[in-house]
C-alpha cells in the first residue's frame, strides 16, 4: 500500500512539472498579449489603455496621433451607458496612459432610470465640488486653482495632477465627474 501512494505522489509531481513546462510552451506559441504587448511597439505606435464603459476594455497599440475617437473603435465602440459629457473623443492620446470612460447611470443598480449627479470640473465652482463627497474643501480649492493655472481639465484622469488627489481618490470620483455641461 505504502508503494501505491509513494507511485501516486510521484506521477502527480511528474504531472505538475510537465503542465507548468506545457503552459510556459503554449504562452510562447501563441503570443500573450499581456506579455509581449510591448515588444509590438515602435516609434511610429503608442500603447494605451482603455477601461469603463466601452465593448472590450484593455490594452491597445495603435498608431502616433491616434485621437480616444480611434481608441473607441478599437474597443469595440462606448456602452450605451457611456457618460459622452466625461470624454472627448478629439483628444491625443499619449503612450502609456489610461483612459476612463464613466457610466451615465450606476452599474451597481440595474434598473436606474435616472443618471448619476455629477459635477463639471471644468465649470463648478468651489462650493459645488466640495459638495461631491469625494473631495475635502481643500481638494477642491485645490481643483479650482489647477484649472485656473492649467486651463481645463481635457480628461478626467488630469485629477491625478491636482494636490490631494491620488488614485483612491480618483476611484470615488471618477463616475462623479464630467469634463463638459
């Protein structure tokens, strides 16, 4: 009996040795997308990412002055629960950045009907984006005087570049902001 489970935890060693090799193999054939993205980029592309509501979120090589229009279409085209208000599709895109497309209405509530309030961060004044609960008085004077030094803002990920807002603050803003009225 003794020899039946020392055979059985070889094979299955010499099993798990050959599927890690296998899948290593299949990664090279094939090509990860995720891996070797890079190796496809060049002088004349830019990679950029594309995440929210659109068909296919991910990572895309296309060519130099590419507009978010093209990076659109690459994805598959905006949901039809795009936000339009909270992207411009004129916009260059730049290699190695990450684009957000918002949500008109929340995601999380299948039957909303009426879109989420938001907030333009290119016309509101201090007192309305202090009202978004994301953002602290100090953020958004902070908002204000950015966009006054900077003029405004062209994508929502440009809130990164204002003092006092990081990523975690981005992720409880982002659906709560738009770019236009």
């Amino acid at each position: 009996m003794f020899k039946i489970i020392i055979g059985i935890i070889a094979v299955t060693i010499i099993v798990l040795i050959v599927m890690a090799n296998v899948d290593k193999v299949t990664s090279l054939i094939t090509g990860d997308a995720t891996t070797n993205t890079s190796t496809y980029e060049d002088s004349d592309t830019l990679q950029v990412t594309i995440t929210g509501e659109v068909n296919h979120s991910g990572t895309y090589v296309l060519s130099l002055n590419s507009t978010l229009a093209t990076l659109l279409a690459s994805a598959g085209g905006a949901t039809s629960n795009a936000d339009s208000k909270a992207y411009r599709t004129d916009l260059l895109l730049a290699s190695k950045e990450s684009y957000y497309i918002a949500p008109l209405y929340d995601n999380s509530n299948t039957c909303a009907a009426t879109p989420i309030d938001k907030v333009c961060v290119n016309t509101a004044d201090k007192d309305a984006l202090d009202d978004l609960s994301a953002f602290s008085s100090s953020v958004a004077t902070a908002i204000v005087s950015y966009r006054t030094s900077n003029g405004d803002f062209e994508r929502i990920e440009e809130l990164k570049n204002v003092s006092g807002i990081g990523n975690a603050t981005f992720e409880k803003c982002k659906n709560y902001v738009t770019l236009s009225d």
